[in-house]
C-alpha cells in the first residue's frame, strides 16, 4: 500500500467521522438530560438535508458565495432545532416518565410521521444538493486530488467538539446539561427550570442533528430513507462511546469510521461485520461504552409495564379460545382465498409476537429487533430451498427455528449483559446489522430484491393445505410457550424482571436465564420466519427491517403487554386493519405513527388490558391506573 | 472456634470517597452483631462487599473457613447468606407467597425447570417460613399491596427460605412504626437464636440497636472507630461525641434498661 493512498483513506475516513460525529452528539446529549433515545433524530438529520436542499439553492440565487451556502446551512439546522422544540413540548414532555418501550415506540411513531410529510412535501425523488462554492475543486496531497469540501469537513467535528465543550463548561445552560447527565436527582430539583433546560436540550440536539444532515448536501443527494440509514450508525456511536458522553461520541465516531476506512482494504464487504465485532468487544470489556458510566441499578418502585398476576383461564375464557380456534381451523373450508392468506398471516405474526412478549411482556427484556430472528429464519428456510441444496420445505422448516435461535444465541450473548435502554438499542443495532448484511450479500441473498420460487413440498401446494401446516406449527408453539410463562423458568424470568438485585440474591444467574429465554423466542420468531417465506413464496429484506419490529412491537402492544394471551388479539387486530387499510391509503406510515403515540398516551395497555380493566371496574375493586404515565406518577 | 464470618481489611473507594477502610471483624453463628454510624458512613457498602453486590478493593471476606471476595452475590447466597435491602426488592408482579416459593425454587435448582407450574412448587414450605414472620395469613396478597411493614418481613421470609447460616440486614426496620420495629427486631432474633444463624444488621434505630445487639461497630467514614459490647459502646466518649450525641446516648441507655428488665 502506498503512502499517498494511505493518507487518501485516512482523510476521507476522518471526513465521515466528523459528520457522524456531529450527529451523534446530538443524540447522546438529548439521552443525557432527557434519558430518552430519540428515534426521531435520524429524522431531524433527514430534515437537515431536505431543508438545505431547499434554501441553499434560493440563496445562492443572490450570490454564489461560500457565506450564503453557510447561511444556508445553519439556518436549515435553525429551523430543523424549532422542530426539536416542538417536539419537546407536543410530545417529549408528556412521557418523561413513561416506561422506556412507549419512550421509544413513541419516537419511532415521529419517524413515521415525518417520512409521509417528507414524502408529501419534497416527493420520493432524491434531491441532489448544490456543492460549496469556493470549495468545488479537489487539492492535490501527494499526487492524489482530495476534494476540498471533505477536506474542510475533517475540521468541522472538531470545531463541534470544541464549541459544545465550551458550552457545557462556560454556559449555565452548559453545567446545568452536564449536572443533568451525572445526577437524575439534580434534575428533580430544578422545578421551573427543568421545562426550560430539557426545551433547550432539545434544540441543541435537533439543531446538531439538522447541520449534520444539511452539511450533507454537497456530498450526498436528499432521500427518503437517510433518517434510519443514520440512525443507526448514531445509536453504535453512542452505545460504543457511552450514552450521554460528548467526548466518547467523538472517539467511537473516528474509530468506526477509521476502522470502515481501512478495514475496506482488508474485508471489502464486510465493514459492518468489523463493526458489530468491535461493538461486541467494548461491550464485553465495557459495558457502558468507553466513556459511559453506569446506570445506577435501582430497586423497583413503581410496577413494570408487563404482565403482572398470571391467571389460568376460566371455564369460560377455555370455551372461548376454543371456540376462537376451531372457527379460525374453518377458515379454509368457509373462506375465500383472501381469508386463508391473512389467516396463515395472522398465526404466523401471532408466534412472532408471542414469542417477543416471552421477552418484553414476561422478561421485562426490551427488544426492539425482534426481526432480526423472524428474517433470519425465513433466510434460512428461503435460502435452503432455492440454493444449490434445494431442500424441501420440512428440512427448511426445521432449520428456520435453528437458525433463528443460532442468531438469538449469537447476539443475545452481548443483549443481556446490558439492560434496560442499552439493551434496547443493542437489540436494534444488532438487527440493523442483520438487515445489512442480507441487504448487501447481494450474491447470496438477492440483495434488496430476494429470491423468489420458495415453495411448499407438492403435498402442502395449496393454500388450504399449507394453512393447516402453519396452524398445527404455529399453534402448537404458541401453547408450548404460553405453557413456559407459567413454569418456574417462566417465573425465574418475571422474578429477574422485577428485581434483579433481589433475583441475583436468591441464587439466580440472570444473565444466564435471559439469554436462554432470548434463544427460544429467537428459535420461535425463525420458525415463524420460516413458515412465511413459504406463504409468500419469497424472501425480502423487509422481513427483517425495522419497521417489521415496530409491527411486532405494535401487535403486543395493541393487545397489552400485560397479558399472557393479549399478543392474539393484538396480532389479529393489527394485522386486519393494516391488510384492510394499507391498500387504501398513501398515508399509513403516518397513520401508523399517530396510533403508535395515540397508544402510548392513552391507551397503553391495549385491548386485553382494557378489556380486564372495564371487568374488574364492573366487579370489585378500583381500577388501577390507565397510564404508566399515571403508574409513575401514583408511586413517585 | 473458628468465627462464622470473618472479615480483614476491607477497602472500598468510590471516585474520591472513601466508603471502607481497613474494615475488619468477625461474627460467630447465633450472634447478632450491629453496625452503627451516621448516614453515607459505609455501612451499606460493607453488607454489599459481604453479600457479593461490590466487590472490595482489597481485603478478604471469609464464609466458615471458605473466602468469598469478590463472588458474585448468587454464589455467596449459596454458600449460605440471605440477605435483606436497605430499599426492600421483592418481586413486585407476584403474590406474597410466589415470593418466598421463588427462592424455594432457586434453592432447590429448579429455575430452569418447565415441567410443572411453578404455583405447585414448595408452596406449603414457603407458607410455613411466612408463619415464622407472621405473614402467613396474608400469603395470596400482592406484595405490591402491602404495607411497606409487611413487605420487609416477606424479604425477610425470602432470605431465610434457603435455611441461610448468615443474614445480613440493611436497615430492617427503616420506615416501620416503633412498635412494628420491636417486634421484627424481637423475631429476627429469636430466629437467629434458635436456628443458630449469625446476623450482621444496621439500623438508625436506638431502641434496635441497643436492645438487641451482642455486639456493635461504629462506622464512621469507612472506618471503624469503636467496637464492643452495647456497654461498652454507649459509654465510649468518642462515640459519643461523632455519632451518638446526647440524644442517641440518652435512648440507648433506655433500651439497655429494658433489655436487661425484659432478661
Ligand atoms: N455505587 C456507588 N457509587 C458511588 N458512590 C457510592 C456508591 N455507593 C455508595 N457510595 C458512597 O459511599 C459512601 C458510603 O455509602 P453507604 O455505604 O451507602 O453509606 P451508609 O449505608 O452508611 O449510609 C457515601 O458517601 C456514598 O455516597
Ligand atoms: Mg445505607
């Protein structure tokens, strides 16, 4: 390798670093004060570029200078600030106090929201940026051309760095935002000024992540879909760096970006391999990133969010799940073709979703790339059965549920050494990672098109047939694993959740039972995979994207966490009214979205949980209360 | 004979405070030993070096014969330490008697057993440690609706259900009414007595303390500066005059009263 090109990667390397950088300070400083992960930040970014790519152009109109396109610049992340701001007072500031899962859903619904509004406002083609003035041209280093516009955005991470730590050390604003990040009490104290210092916050962030995406312009096109793109390579840099930590966001920034630069030249394609290797070291020796400290393990006062007492079925609750599945066994006699394709559809989620909330519901694990398993088995059953081996669909259908619980082993390993908010973001970053790799395996996988021709044995071909396939598998899974709630392993699970400290004081290896548990919901998520690669006759990667997470998310949380049986409904429920509606409407992300926060402010326990509350209100006791936000408030 | 629990030079920094220095002493089964000290002297730090939640800077920590520095807490409550939380942790989501069954379960080694329904598993044992803490009748409660009273004395009943050789307390009767006080601290230590179980406790209460007590030690920022006889702790000057005060003297001269009138 020669010097010259040597010293070529390591320019551009720092380059991307210190783009990341800026946007990833935003992201660890709104976690810092506010203890939320903002999903919406990807978004902010988005709007960052979308905004430069709308007023760079009309102000280079008047002049073509360099100080216009920076006027630009720094008023599309103004602007992109005011919408952190709204933000904080429409929505942020009703669940400070909310339970981290609807914390995160709630955000993730902003994202949603904003893609439609992108989508509406700017249109679903890409918008190409207007490059620097003055700084267009390339400059020679050592007989290689490096464009000057990289060149000088090396020196703006830096130039970030210095100016935050200036504002946290010299400003009031500054010292009350790092009081905030190291001490929860303090921020108790505050009374008036807390509204004032987390609006603040949230400006300073949104602002940070809109500069990142309007600097953005001259090197990269506006598009629809750099708000998840970003997002996740924010969350590694914050999860790597330590959440809340300015400095170790720059050093994880440049050691991602350096580590992608160089690793290049090694293992071409598989950067991102490198990166979750190095992710998983700093976990393993750090737990809370290189320069994070420890979330200070607290007893539990107020009551989890997941199921409480668990109550076997009445005589009557038995009648009416019978009833429920014999009607659902007739579907394929009674129903047209449209019934037998959602019901396959509907048993296949529900396994997903019940399996997640074993996790969320029961374990008190937040998990938010439950995808990662249900695309990772529908791969393998897929990949099986269309590759060289061309294996029939009951091979493919044993291997779905090894391969998902293989991948639920793998990264469930790192997973529950962390809890709480890292853990969820763990989760996320690992299923991202997944998407990646299947995105980009084009050989293998079919990138973003798949592979198509996955089809049953002769003998299950129809759909009638393969309906009864899937709903002796999936059925059967679903009453082993609600079998498991109620088993001491289910209860060790609950117990850990509720209490680690006291958990671990009884003798109990908490780490140990989570990652088993994360191995069976990952081996009944990839048999669910598996079951609907074969329905689809295909595999996709949106089967293992993120938004088929949120789908899962929202499948329990329509039903409510809080039950053993709510994830059915819930999946029933979802499923029907997006396969009705989506086809209707341009808008469902949006709609989406609003139900998502419609959900976590009012309705958090979902239909199950409605349902048991109106029958205690008509029987005996108080009703307990309807929101978490109303559960913190009641035991702070 | 060789001391139940014997504890050698025990630091514990955090940052620039110093939470234990050169902590050392010992505790023989049946024993009841207390520390005292004020607020953020040290004491919680030194059941949780005890009970595996910190692991000490240097020093050792030595179970009947056996060295458990640094093991995490779930091996140490193998080797025989129940312990309670100065904030009390119970499984908040189960029913009082799910408590104590699910440290009957981890006792026996059957957490990762899915045969059986666990509300089947050891729920007449579970009910009979209940009784020896009085919460027998209430053993199909939520824990979450109980009074916080209540909810020290589950957690005591789970600590005990693995038939432990040591019990560490923190605070037990923290946010108790007087009388609720006496009775748990009377009932620890007939349990202690009775089934020869060392117990190493803390308390802000004079009337515990004093009144029940073998031994004590005064901890003041991480060091130990008195120790012996409630006697001899009482009437130690410089106890007197870092920690106790007038007041904390007064008290502990009444309850010396009534321990030695209830003998
Ligand atoms: N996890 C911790 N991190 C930092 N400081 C701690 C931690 N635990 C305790 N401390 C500090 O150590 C000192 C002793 O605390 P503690 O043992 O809780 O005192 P006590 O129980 O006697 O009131 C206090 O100054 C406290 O702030
Ligand atoms: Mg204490």
């Amino acid at each position: 390798m020669d010097l010259s090109f040597f010293v070529i990667q390591t320019l551009s390397g720092l380059a991307s670093a210190s783009s990341l950088f800026v946007i990833a300070s935003g992201l660890t400083i709104v976690f810092g004060v506010t203890r939320i992960v903002n999903f919406a930040h990807g978004s902010f970014y988005m709007l960052g570029a979308y905004m430069a790519v709308t007023i760079v152009p009309w102000l280079l109109e008047f002049d073509r200078s360099p100080t216009l396109f920076f006027v630009g610049v720094l008023a599309s992340a103004l602007v992109v600030g005011v919408l952190g701001v709204i933000m904080e007072v429409v929505l942020l500031r009703r669940i400070y106090r909310v339970p981290e899962l609807f914390q995160l859903l709630a955000t993730f619904g902003v994202v949603l929201i904003v893609q439609d509004v992108v989508l509406k406002i700017w249109g679903p083609v890409d918008i190409t940026g207007p490059r620097a003035p003055g700084m267009r041209h390339g400059i020679e280093i050592l007989g290689q051309r490096f464009p000057a516009y990289e060149l000088f955005l090396i020196f703006v991470g830096p130039a970030v760095l210095g100016a935050l730590l200036l504002i946290m050390h010299k400003t009031r604003f500054g010292v009350l935002i790092r009081a905030a990040t190291q001490d929860r009490e303090m921020v108790g104290a505050l009374g008036v000024n807390q509204a004032m210092l987390f609006t603040g916050t949230l400006f300073l962030g949104a602002f940070l992540a809109g500069l990142g995406g309007a600097l953005q312009i001259p090197r990269l096109p506006a598009n629809t879909g750099m708000d998840l793109s970003i997002i996740t390579e924010a969350f590694v840099v914050t999860v790597i760096g330590g959440m809340g930590s300015v400095p170790g966001a720059f050093i994880a920034a440049l050691i991602i970006k350096m580590l992608e630069a160089f690793g290049i030249l090694i293992f071409p394609k598989i950067t991102l391999v490198l990166v979750f290797l190095l992710m998983a070291v700093v976990l393993v020796v750090k737990p809370w990133g290189l320069m994070g400290k420890p979330e200070v393990a607290s007893g539990r006062a107020v009551l989890p969010e997941g199921i409480l007492n668990l109550k076997g079925f009445s005589r009557k609750e038995t009648m009416v799940w019978v009833v429920l599945t014999l009607a659902l066994l007739l579907v394929p006699i009674l129903g047209d073709t449209y019934k037998v394709k959602v019901g396959i559809e509907i048993m296949v989620f529900a396994l997903a979703a019940f399996s997640l909330n074993l996790l969320i519901g029961n374990g008190g694990i937040v998990s938010f790339g439950h995808a990662a398993y249900f695309g990772v088995g529908a791969y393998a059953a897929g990949l099986l059965v269309t590759g060289p081996l061309k294996a029939p669909m009951e091979l493919a259908l044993v291997a779905a549920p090894l391969a998902g619980g293989l991948a639920a082993a793998l990264f469930g390993y790192f997973i529950v050494r962390l809890s709480g908010i890292y853990l969820a973001m763990l989760t996320l970053a690992f299923a991202q990672i997944t998407y990646a790799i299947f995105f980009q395996w084009v050989e293998v996988t079919g990138g973003d098109n798949g592979v198509v021709g996955v089809w049953p044995s002769r003998w299950a071909a129809t759909r009638e047939v393969y309906f009864y396939v899937v709903a002796v598998l999936a059925l059967t899974s679903i009453v082993a694993l609600r079998h498991l709630f109620y088993t001491p392993f289910g209860y060790t699970l609950r117990a850990a959740r509720d209490s680690a400290n006291r958990a671990d004081a009884i003798g109990i290896d908490v780490k140990t039972h989570r990652w088993l548990a994360f191995i069976v919901a990952g081996a009944a998520a990839g048999l669910a995979g598996g079951l609907y690669s074969f329905s689809k006759g295909s595999i996709d990667p949106t089967m293992i994207s993120i938004a088929m997470s949120i789908d899962f998310l929202m499948m329990i949380l329509t039903g409510g966490i809080q039950t053993v049986m709510g994830p059915l409904v819930g999946t029933a429920v979802f499923h029907s009214v997006k396969d009705f509606f989506m086809p209707l409407t341009d808008f469902w992300r949006f709609f989406l979205g609003v139900s998502i926060i419609a959900i976590v402010l009012i309705f958090p326990k979902g239909v199950v949980g409605a349902l048991d509350g109106l029958r205690e209100r008509l029987g005996r006791r108080a009703p307990t209360p309807a929101t978490p936000a109303a559960v913190a408030r009641e035991t702070a | 004979m060789q001391p139940l629990l014997s504890v050698t030079g025990l630091e514990k920094r955090f940052g620039g405070v110093t939470a234990g220095k050169d902590v050392t002493f010992s505790l023989a089964a049946g024993e009841m030993l207390a520390i005292i000290g004020p607020n953020g002297a040290g004491k919680s730090t030194t059941f949780n070096m005890v009970g595996g939640q910190l692991t000490p800077d240097a020093g050792s920590i030595v179970l009947a014969g056996q060295d458990i520095t640094g093991k995490p807490p779930r091996e140490i409550w193998r080797l025989g330490v129940g312990r309670t939380f100065q904030i009390a942790q119970t499984f908040i989501s189960m029913s009082v008697v799910e408590n104590v069954q699910m440290a009957l379960i981890s006792h026996h080694g059957q957490t990762r057993s899915v045969k059986e329904a666990a509300t089947r598993l050891h729920r007449d044992a579970a009910i009979g440690f209940l009784a020896r803490v009085g919460m027998a009748d209430m053993a199909d409660r939520p824990v979450n609706e109980l009074a916080y009273g209540d909810v020290k004395r589950v957690e005591l009943a789970i600590a005990l259900a693995s038939e432990p050789k040591l019990l560490l307390m923190d605070e037990p009767t923290a946010g108790m009414a007087p009388k609720e006080r006496t009775a748990l601290m009377q009932l620890t230590s007939d349990i202690a007595r009775a089934h020869g179980i060392g117990v190493l406790f803390t308390e802000h209460d004079m009337d515990s303390v004093f009144g029940h007590a073998d031994r004590i030690l005064v901890l003041v920022r991480g060091e130990i500066i008195a120790t012996g006889t409630p006697d001899e702790v009482r009437s130690n000057q410089r106890v007197k005059q870092v920690y106790l005060g007038e007041a904390g003297s007064q008290a502990a001269l009444k309850a010396r009263r009534q321990a030695a009138e209830a003998h």
